[in-house]
C-alpha cells in the first residue's frame, strides 16, 4: 500500500495481508491521509532482484544512485553507491536488457532533468513484454 499524498517517502506498507487492508487503511485516514490517494499495487519478487536505483543525466554524462541488495528500494537506498559517466553506462548495459536500457535512454531524452526510478530483475515483467526492468517513476521534484 502506498500513499500518494506526498512527494517521495510517504506513507508505505509491505506485504500487507488482504485481511489488513481496512484496518492500516482506517489508520492512514486518521493520520490525515486521503481515501483517494491511497494506491495498491503488487511487488515484484525482491530475491530476483539485480540492481535498483535512481539515473540521471547530468552535463557530464549519466549518474547512477544504486543498490544491488535484494530487498525494498526505500531500504536498499539507504546504503547506496553511485556511478558517474562511463562507469554508470556500462552497469545500467551489464544488468539491464537492451530493450530496459533503451527505454531508460529514451526517458532520460524525453525528460533530461528528471530521475528515474527503476528495477531490474533476472525475468522479464511489467506490462511490456520483453523487458526486465520497471520503471516506477520519472520525476523532477
């Protein structure tokens, strides 16, 4: 469960067992939380996970915020590394599957000041057939 109420780092539940959804839903409302910006959706296996993160373009080339930890990106993050220029290429190239990293190029082209969140796993998934990576945000805030 998510809240779509704040920019970045709001409220979040994991694993949330169906029979739990109304009573964190009724606590989130209480907290101040908008019944219609509360979001459902279902994870992707983390143990399949390759590397997660953040890219960007800056003036000197890409820049990579990552973590290759197999477990909730809000947890991952918090010990991530990053990569600069060639060096951030050539990881998003080893983990992504060409179609993922011409997506990844063709989102930084479409929005060049903005961050990608993404994840990368060892099977395709997502609503596009092929890919291995999703894409959760592009953002610019």
């Amino acid at each position: 469960m998510r809240y779509k109420g704040h920019h970045g780092g709001g409220l979040v539940a994991y694993n949330v067992p169906l029979s739990s959804v109304p009573e964190t839903q009724r606590r989130w409302i209480s907290e101040g939380a908008q019944p219609d910006l509360i979001t459902f959706n279902e994870s992707a296996p983390d143990e399949y996970l390759l590397i997660q993160g953040e890219v960007t373009r800056l003036s000197r080339g890409l820049y990579l915020f990552y973590n290759r930890e197999k477990k909730k990106m809000r947890e991952a993050l918090i010990n991530a590394r990053s990569a600069t220029g060639l060096t951030a290429r050539i990881m998003l190239e080893h983990y992504l599957d060409p179609s993922s990293y011409e997506d990844i190029q063709a989102l930084l082209a479409l929005f060049p000041d903005h961050a990608i969140e993404f994840s990368t796993y060892n099977a395709y998934l997502g609503n596009i057939p092929g890919r291995n990576t999703i894409m959760w945000e592009v953002r610019n805030y």
